[in-house]
C-alpha cells in the first residue's frame, strides 16, 4: 500500500509539475501573441494630422512639405497650415518650407502633431534658389539672383508679374510703357549690352520659354504688350532672376540678357480645398497737368500774332476767329478723366492623397480704361498643374498646362495726346442731333471722338503646356527629362467707317470705310533631357549635370484689308469689300545646345560651379551657327573659418563670391544672312515681279558678352540683418547691328558685326532686415540700391560712319548727347539764345555742340511689412533719381494752335525782362525754340519718389469664419501709384515721357475665403 501510496504521490507531484509547465507555456505564448500583436499594431499605418505655424509668429504656413523619411511619401499644408499624412508610431516626420529651417518630429504615437519652424532668414542654409535646371542652397550660391514670392506679388493691384517685380530687385530696370491694361513693358536687367539687337531678357515658365506674337497692329495703342500678359499673377510661386555670367551661362545665348525664371504654384496633398477670391476697385490718372485755360490760351495766341506782326485770318487763327469765344472745355478731364473699374475673380481647388497632389485654378480679370465709352481689356485663364511621385521615390512627374485668353477693346489710339494739346476753346464733341460733331473742326486733326467709332479689337489665346519626368537611376544617379509645348493664336481687327473720319475738305483726305485684319500664330516646342550625379567623400561633395536643348520656333501670319464696303454695317464681312489685299509671313527659328555643369565644394565652405554650353541658332549662315560659351563662379563662406569665429563671433555669416564667363546674343530677325525679296505690289506697270527687301551677308556671327563680379554678403544678429553688395562689369563685343550703306547701294544698312564694345559696370546693395519685434508685432524690410553706367569703350571706325559719330563717343557714357550750350535769353529780342561756337550764324550741332553728359541715374527701393496679429500691412517706396528733358517742350512752340501748360505764362513780353520762357509766337521763332530743345538748357531733373504700393489685410477670427461654414476668410485692400513726389516736373508722370497715358493710380478691396 505505501508502494502505491508513494507511486500515487509522485504522479500527483507529475501532474502538478506538468500542470505548472503548461500554465508556463501558455503565458509564455500568450506573452509572445500580444508582443507579436503590439508589434503589428505598431507597424500598422494611421493618419497623422496636425498644423505647420511660424514660430515667430505663430501665424499658418501654407505649402510646408511634410516627408515620412521611412515611407517617403509627401503632405503639403492648406490655407490654414493644416496636413494629414499616414504614418506609423515609429516613424519620423520632416517639416520643410522655402524660407524656414527644417524641423524633425518623432510620431511616437501621436495622432496630432503641432510644428512652429523658425525663419530661415537667419538661417540661409535652409533658403533654396531656383537656378532653372538645377536648385541650390542661397548659403552655397556662386551667382547673382534676385527673388520675390508669391507673398509679395499677391499684396499688389496688378495684372502683369513684371508689376510687381518693379523696384524690388536690384539690378532689374523695369519701366512701364503705358498706363493702358495690356501694355507693354521695358525689362533691362543690370543694362542694355546691344547696340542694335535685342535686349530683352529670357522669359521661362516651370522651364519652358514663353515665345513672342506680334502682328501689324499690336503697337497701336499697347505699344506692342508683353510676353507675361497672359500669366495670372495669382498662380505664380515664386520669381528669381538671374543676371551674373555664373547664374545664366547655362542658358548660353538665350541668356545673355539675363533669365526671369517663373514658377507656378504646386498642389498640396490631403483633404480637398478650396479657395475663392474676390477683387474691385476703380484706376484714375493720378494726377493732371496745370494748362492754360481759355482766357490764358486766346491771350497767348493774341500776343503770338502781336509779337510776330501777322494779322490773325480764318486760315491761321480758326481758332480765335471761327470758334465760340466762350466755350471751354478741360480736356484732360474729358478725354482722360474717366474712371476704369476693376474686378478680379479667381477660384482654385487643391488636393491630393499620398503622393499624387493637384492644383486647378481659374482667373477672369476686367480692367476698364479712362476715355470715353465703353473700351475695355478682358482676360481669362485656366492653370492646371498635377505632380506624382512612386512609394519608393525613385519615379516624380510634374506636369502643368495654362490655357489663357485676352481680348482688347480699346480705342485706336492713345487719347492723351488730344487731351494735352487740343486748345480748351475747341467746338463741341456732339452736334445737336447728338452725332460727332465736325462743324469748325478744320485744319487740325478732327472731333477726337472719331477714333472711338474706330472699332479696335484684338484676340489672343494662349496655351502653354510643361512635364517634367524624373528618376532616381542609382543613388546619387538622376535623370531628367523636361518637355514643353507653347501656341500663341492672334487675331486684330481694325474697322474704320467714313462716318468716324472728318468730312471737311480741310482735313486733306476723303472719307473713306476701310478695315484691317491681321492674324497671326507661333508655335514652339522644346526638349531638354538630362543627367546629374552627385557624390560625397569626406569633406567634399562633387555634383555634375549634363544635357541638351533642342526648341524650334515657327511664326506664320497674315494681313487681309478690305477697302470701299457698300455699307459700314457690313464692315465685320470682309467680303463685303470693294477691293480686297492680302499679304502672308512665314519664318522658322531652331536652336539647339549642349551644356555641361560641375559643381564642387569642401568643407561647406569653399565653393566652385564651373558651366559650359555649345549652341546653335539658325539665324546665322554656315559656318558660323555655333558658339562656346561658359562661366565660372566662386565663394568662399569665410565666416566658417576658426579664425574668424574668434576674431569676429558676431558675424554669423561672411561670404565673398565671383564669376567671370562668356555668353551669346542671337537677338536678331530670321534670315537675315540672306538675300529675301517679295512680290511687287508698288509698282503696277512691273508684272510679276519681285522686289529686293535685304541684302545677303553671310558673314556675321554671334554677339559676345563677358560678365564679370565680385560680390561680398554678410549677416549678423543670426542673420535677422543681412548684407548683398556687387560690382559687375559686362562688356558686349562684335556688335550685331545694321552696317550704315549709301544711297546708291539702294539699302540704307545689311546686317554685320561692329568693332564696338558696350560695357555695362554698376554697383548693387540689399540689406535685408527679419525678425523685428516681438510678440505680435513683426516688422520685415528690405532695401535695394542700384547704378549703371553703360560705356561706349571700343569703336575703332566710328568716324567713318556720320550717324553714329554724332551719336556716341568712344570712352563716354552712351547716354551723352551733342547739344548747343544754352546762354540765355536774349533781353531785346526775347528769343532763346544758344552759343555758335564758330561764329558763322549757322547752327550745327556737330559744329557747334558739345557733349553733354547727364548725370547717371540709379534706384532705390524700400519694401516694408508689418504683423500686427491678424493684421498685415506692407507698403513699398520707390526713388529713381535721373535726368530727363523737360517735357515742357514737348507741345511745341508757345503761340501756335495747341495748348500749354500754365507755366509758360512765365515769358518774355518787353526788352530788358528776364524771364523762363522766350516770347510767343506763330512761327516766326520756332527755329531759336527748336534750338533751345537740343541745348543743355531744356534738361532738367526728373527724379521722382513714388509710394507704389500699399497693402492692409485682415484674418477673420476661426470661430467668425466657422460661423460663415468656410475654413478661413480674409479681407483687404490695396493701393497702387498712391503719391508720386516730383520736384519741378510739369508732366503726368516722371516715370514716362512723351504723350502717352500714364501708370494709373488704383484702389481695390477684396475677401478671399477657405473652404
């Protein structure tokens, strides 16, 4: 019994144990299970949401990146700063934002994540510029490149991009040709380098050249508009423009004038968004001129007559003897008084999920003008852009398409110039039945009102289409293909009925309805593939780039006139024509090129990028379509150096750069190597017959540019003050231009290379202020400074060619001129009185002037914002010191039939009077006044300071906007050409001269709402 007693103890023992072993073992499992489980739970994907802000000032950040470093996938922030993005709870997420430094969360299981990033203005490591086809941190940068965003281009009433880069850049000349909406625009960027061929900069969009169409009409009161017309500024990212021989060498020729590198805006990943703005306002002429009034205006043209011993007849003095002795009439106010409305609507919607984003957006703008009836300038545009990049990120697309239309409905012609000169007695604008009245209107041009029966139009449609295909080959290994389409379709028409033409004899012509319309289509196609690698040891780094450009460029156009319709309500049917002509233009360009970048640094601080190019243009004959260019730039980040770091450790950054490189200038018409010709439509006694336009030279060759700099840039206060200060010098050599021939060549010039050299030297400064304040209050400047002289240094055979020897002189600024040297006016006679150098009493300027030289102009720009909480406040000051002729003297001789300003009143009326103004007269004095014009005496100052924009902005509260149902809302209003100062200066505006309208000054309100 003890033998089972013990054998029973020792299986109960078993089983206890065996039991203990399973329990052991099942937790043991179970214990594994749940790691196992809490391990997938871990690695399983949720959504991370959160908010990017400004630490400065707490305000959102729209378009910050969010990267999951595991996973790569991409988020970009909304109007409100908020993301979404799949993540893990292990992971790490990346916080990036052009201008900010970079920050790096853990997710560590959180679901919402809050990120405020410091500016990265005082962290220039983090700042990123666009250099085209490649992008380089600003703390590297070797080059020369200015840059706005779009930030500062949404605060401003505008409707060219080239509006808001005004003033803003050092270096970048831009000057409004017109106040009309449309018009055209002068670009230099540091000078004009040609003396005869084109100046303009190079124009690119996400990449891809924006190509030019101009047709017969087009400068007939746009004064031939500008290439970036079409392009909403509301859809634009960012601007840089490259002006140094480092930053545009590797666009070779087509960058030799400088490079304005537009980008538009991408699209932001996570829930879809979208945004609608609103804009109105009205644009006046900022400011009239002082004339003479009636009674002012009959006195001057009675002591005319008087002082010239004529006797006033119907003939001569209509205007005296024909017209209603008490009429008056402002014209200024009548022609040009009007007020032009304005309203801008734009709409967009954004989104996307993991790492496919999109961004469309839609643009209508009217602009109305400030004559008389109703003529207005519409446009409309459509911008899509849609980006892709693979889980793995090897494989990014970027595609975009912009389709935009215009439509011109303007009078003829520019109305300023009636409005400045007609005589304020002149008859009325209507007869009784309320038709153009012609009654008395002899002799002069006619009712101005004639030119808005003129019916003027012009349609363009534009399309530009861009991709962008990358792939990661190799670690370090890329290859890239960039590809774009553009089409610009042109179509004018001008209608001009008898009824709008002046019936009186007098006028010298007989009415007659005829009508012009001209079209016009260029096409333009480019591909760009290329391959960079980039590779690191130790302390250095070596990135290469290698690639080829291949575009082409086709213009085809017509002109069809239309002469004696049988009635003027069928003028809109070229059919209807008694006589019909018609002519026809074709023309090709191709370019092609290979280029070449290396780029090294060491330490991070020593820098060199090294670009070459090879190109090719069809605008030159055989033998001579290719060129070499290239460049080299440096930089040396001093400030990194140990020395310096102890000497100076208030300097937080120190940087000295410089690039010296050849480029080229193709800037010339088609074909012009050879001999062309047309039919004959001159000469109807010649049948079938052909007309020589050009002679052939196959000789000339591409116009050379070399660029020099040295530049040094600072920062202290961590770099919340920063300091850019240039010297360039660029010399443009073998000049393309028209070689002068004579008379009996039957050509008055045929295209060649000069012996002369233009070199352009200036000086530029930005300081750059951030940061300032505290709170909320935050206060940002900026002011740039810029002087150009542009030189005549080399004409060895000036003297051979008369129209260029009294133009310019060798070792000179170009801007000098030969004038008379003005003495005064005479006290018996009361006449202008310049000095004849030769005593002959036969004035000649190449005789008996000198070489005047004006003082060199420069400018100065003074941007300015402030953030008060929810509200911001910008203003921009603009000084531009010249010197300019005194528009005074652009009427014409006091005295005749046209109107004054009052100043004149200020003349001469007795012996031994001092007086401004020489004595009035119908003629008889006009060649001492046309003398006095071409001396150094009609020069005066014409610098002007201008407070070009203002800008207030408010952010309704969230718990205000959550009321309206929208995410954010945000009200503002702008202004535009407030307050011009000007010393001395009777003219419209400082900034043009001749008779054209003004930069109108503008008021606009808008609300722009999140949803």
């Amino acid at each position: 019994m003890k033998r089972f007693s013990r054998f029973g103890e020792s299986y109960a023992f078993f089983r206890y144990k065996l039991k203990q072993s399973n329990i052991q073992y099942i937790s043991l499992l179970a214990v594994t299970i749940m790691c196992l489980q809490a391990r997938a739970q871990q690695r399983e994907s949720f959504a991370v949401t959160g908010k990017v802000i400004s630490a400065a000032s707490g305000v959102a950040i729209e378009g910050a990146t969010i990267t999951n470093k595991r996973s790569r996938i991409h988020a970009v922030t909304d109007r409100l700063g908020e993301y979404r993005i799949p993540a893990r709870p292990d992971d790490i997420l990346l916080y990036s934002f052009v201008g900010y430094v970079t920050a790096e969360e853990d997710v560590n299981g959180r679901q919402q994540i809050i990120v405020a990033l410091d500016s990265a203005e005082n962290t220039l490591e983090e700042v990123e510029i666009n250099m085209g086809y490649y992008t380089v941190r600003d703390r590297e940068r070797t080059g020369s490149v200015a840059r706005i965003t779009a930030e500062t281009i949404e605060k401003q009433v505008i409707t060219n991009p080239l509006s808001a880069m005004q003033g803003r850049m050092a270096g970048v000349e831009i000057t409004q040709n017109t106040g009309i909406a449309g018009g055209a625009f002068s670009v230099a960027i540091r000078g004009q380098s040609s003396m005869g061929s084109g100046n303009a900069p190079l124009y690119l969009i996400d990449g891809v050249p924006l190509i030019e169409n101009r047709s017969a009409m087009l400068s007939s009161i746009i004064r031939e508009g500008n290439l970036l017309d079409v392009l909403n500024p509301s859809d634009i990212s960012n601007i840089e423009v490259l002006k140094d021989a480092d930053a545009t060498a590797i666009y070779g020729s087509r960058g030799a004038n400088g490079v304005v590198l537009i980008t538009t805006k991408k699209g932001t990943a996570g829930k879809t968004r979208f945004d609608v703005s609103a804009r109105f306002g009205g644009a006046k002429v900022a400011s009239f001129v002082d004339l003479l009034d009636a009674r002012e205006y009959k006195l001057m043209r009675n002591e005319a007559f008087a002082n010239d011993g004529v006797i006033p007849t119907e003939s001569n003095a209509y205007d005296l003897l024909l017209w209603d002795d008490s009429r008056y009439t402002d014209w200024q106010k009548e022609l040009i008084g009007g007020t032009a409305s304005l309203t801008n609507l734009r709409g967009s919607v954004t989104g996307g999920q993991g790492n496919t984003n999109f961004i469309l957006s839609g643009n209508y703008q009217r602009e109305g003008n400030v004559f008389p009836g109703d003529g207005s300038y519409q446009k409309g545009s459509a911008h899509l852009n849609v980006n892709h990049k693979s889980v793995d990120g090897a494989l990014s697309i970027n595609a975009g398409v912009t389709y935009g239309i215009r439509y011109q409905n303007q009078p003829q012609i520019d109305l300023t110039s009636l409005a400045m000169t007609l005589p304020p007695n002149a008859p009325a604008l209507y007869d009784k039945e309320g038709k153009l009245n012609w009654e008395n209107w002899v002799n002069i041009e006619g009712n101005p009102l004639q030119y808005l029966g003129r019916i003027y139009g012009s349609h363009t449609a534009t399309l530009n289409t861009h991709a962008t295909v990358e792939y990661s080959i190799l670690p370090g290994l890329n290859l890239t293909t960039r590809m774009g389409y553009s089409i610009v379709d042109l179509a004018e028409r001008l209608l001009n009925p008898a009824s709008s033409q002046n019936p009186n004899p007098a006028s010298g012509a007989t009415p007659e309805s005829w009508a012009q319309y001209p079209s016009n289509t260029a096409k333009s196609w480019s591909l760009e593939p290329m391959i960079d690698y980039n590779y690191r040891w130790n302390d250095n780094a070596l990135s290469t780039l290698i690639g080829i450009t291949l575009q082409e460029s086709t213009n085809s156009g017509q002109v069809i006139e239309g002469r004696s319709y049988i009635d003027e309500l069928l003028m809109g049917n070229i059919a209807s024509a008694s006589r019909i002509n018609g002519s026809t233009t074709s023309s090709q360009y191709k370019y092609a090129a290979m280029f070449l970048r290396l780029n090294y640094k060491h330490q991070n601080r020593y820098f060199i990028n090294l670009t070459a190019r090879r190109d090719g243009s069809s605008r030159f004959g055989p033998g001579r379509q290719w060129g070499n260019f290239g460049a080299v730039g440096v930089a040396w980040l001093f400030s990194e150096e140990s020395i310096v770091k102890r000497v100076l450790p208030w300097l937080d950054l120190g940087k000295l750069r410089g690039s010296f490189g050849i480029t080229g200038n193709d800037q010339i018409g088609d074909y012009g190597y050879l001999a062309t010709y047309r039919p004959n439509s001159f000469y109807p006694y010649l049948i079938n017959s052909l007309q020589p336009l050009r002679l052939a030279n196959k000789d000339y060759g591409w116009e050379t540019n070399r660029k020099l700099e040295a530049a040094i840039e600072l920062g202290v206060f961590e770099n919340k003050l920063t300091l850019e200060s240039s010297w360039y010098r660029n010399r443009s050599g073998n000049q393309l231009i028209g070689l002068p021939l004579p008379a009996t060549a039957g050509f008055p010039t045929v295209q060649a290379n000069f012996p002369a050299t233009v070199q352009n030297s200036g000086i530029e400064f930005t300081v750059h202020g951030s940061g300032i304040g505290r709170g909320w209050l935050n206060w940002t400047a900026s002011l740039t400074f810029a002087k150009n002289i542009r030189n005549l240094v080399k004409f060895p055979t000036i003297e051979t060619f008369s129209s260029y020897r009294g133009q310019y002189k060798v070792g000179e600024p170009m801007n000098i001129s030969l004038k008379y040297r003005y003495l005064g006016i005479d006290p018996k006679t009361g006449s202008y009185v310049v000095e004849d150098l030769d005593d002959d009493k036969a004035y000649s300027l190449l005789n008996d002037g000198y070489w005047y030289r004006p003082k060199q102009p420069f400018t100065v720009g003074f941007d300015n914002q402030f953030q008060l909480g929810p509200i911001h406040f910008s203003f921009f000051i603009r000084w531009r010191s010249k010197e300019s002729s005194n528009p005074l003297f652009i009427y014409g001789l006091p005295g005749r039939i046209s109107n004054q300003p009052n100043a004149v009143m200020d003349r001469w009326q007795a012996p031994e009077q001092v007086a401004e103004i020489q004595r009035f007269s119908t003629g008889t004095a006009n060649a001492d006044f046309s003398r006095f014009r071409g001396s150094d005496g009609s020069m005066v100052n014409g610098s002007y300071v201008r407070l070009q924009n203002v800008s207030i902005a408010y952010q309704i509260p969230a718990n205000i906007s959550e009321s309206l149902h929208v995410k954010a809302a945000r009200l503002s209003i702008h202004g535009q050409n407030l307050l011009t100062w000007s010393r001395n200066y009777p003219w419209l505006d400082p900034e043009l001269s001749g008779l054209v309208l003004p930069p109108l000054r503008s008021m606009v309100v808008g609300i722009q709402l999140t949803m």
